[in-house]
C-alpha cells in the first residue's frame, strides 16, 4: 500500500532549519525567491534590486533564526522581514533623488504586474495584455505607498487579511477599509489611462 507524499509546511521546514537542517533552508528559499522579489519589485520597479533585496533578506532571516516563534506561521514573518528592507531602500531612493533633485526613478519596463502574455495569443493580445501590464504599474506607482502594499499584498501576492494584518501591523478591520479605499483610488488613476474595470485581468 502506498502513501501520497505531502509538502513539508514553512514552519515544519523552519523547525527543521532551526534544528541544523540546511536543506530545509533551501527548500523554504525555492518556495520564496520568486515571491519575494515581485513583491519587492512592486516599490522598486528594479529587477536587479529587487533581486538583491531578496537576498538580503535571507541574510537576514539566517542572522535572525533565533527569534523565529514556531508557534507562529512563518509567512507573515518572512513578509515582514521583506517589508523592513524594502522600505529602507524606499527611503535610500528618496533621499538619493532629493540630494540628485529627482522626482522620478527610472523604472524598467514593467513586468511582474499581472498575468505574462500568451505567447500563443495575437500580435494585438500581446500588445493589449502589456500595455494594460504597463498601465497597472503605472496607476500601483501614483498610489501612496500604504495604499500600494496593501493592494500588492492583499492582491499580487494572494495573503489572506489575517497576514496582510500581521505583516503590516494593522487591525484586519484597517486592512479592508484601506484596501476599499485604495481600489478606488487606483481605479480613479486607472480611469486617466482609458481603464475600467471590465478590463482588468
């Protein structure tokens, strides 16, 4: 008789880390790179920083192992943890441009804002699906950055109000008022670039 095999949990693997098991680190790194780094490119609209803020914050999550409650749900931690070191390269930029007097910082083109085109589609999809891609990362910049990171997280990244909560350090009862209020803002901003709601994804 056999048995199905499940997926290890974030805290059994974090348990596991914390007991010397290095490759339950690497394993909780597989499940969160990617996660991370376009939640960090959601502020920082850098592939490459957003890409080094990620591994900062695996730095930080090995130097900070010991504060690690295991009774607690790792995600909402490791988020946090993103959340401090994307708001410190937040203020770095701000200062860089005030002292550069910039108002602005560069972006690259857009890509971790909703779905990928499908290579499959027409020339004019794909050419619709990015300008569209485009037009979000635009309307998620003008947002305040409150406003941007509860639609990023309660959105983009999926998290369920309870972690969007803890992450952000706010009463669930603050998460749904600020994130109503963000949509309709964002859907004003959107509205400046000929989007309604029928064609968001």
């Amino acid at each position: 008789m056999g048995f199905e095999k499940t997926e290890r949990t974030d805290e059994d693997l974090m348990k596991s880390y914390l007991a010397g098991d290095l490759d339950a680190f690497e394993h909780l790194a597989l499940r969160y790179e990617k996660l991370l780094v376009n939640y960090a490119y959601s502020f920082l609209r850098r592939q490459s920083v957003s890409e080094d803020i990620v591994q900062d914050v695996f730095m930080k999550l090995v130097e900070n192992k010991k504060n690690y409650d295991t009774n607690r749900p790792f995600r909402p931690w490791i988020y946090r943890i993103a959340r401090n070191r994307i708001y410190d390269e937040l203020r770095k930029i701000r200062r860089w441009n005030i002292f550069h007097f910039r108002t602005d910082t560069e972006p690259e083109a857009p890509q971790q804002i909703g779905e990928i085109p499908d290579p499959l589609g027409s020339p004019r999809e794909t050419l619709n699906q990015s300008e569209l891609c485009a037009s979000l990362q635009k309307g998620l910049g003008k947002l305040d950055t409150r406003s941007r990171d509860l639609l990023v997280l309660r959105y983009l990244q999926r998290l369920p109000v309870r972690e969007v909560s803890e992450i952000m350090g706010i009463p669930e009862g603050t998460v749904h008022s600020g994130t109503h209020r963000a949509l309709k803002l964002l859907e004003k901003i959107l509205n400046q670039y000929g989007i309604t709601g029928e064609d968001l994804p």
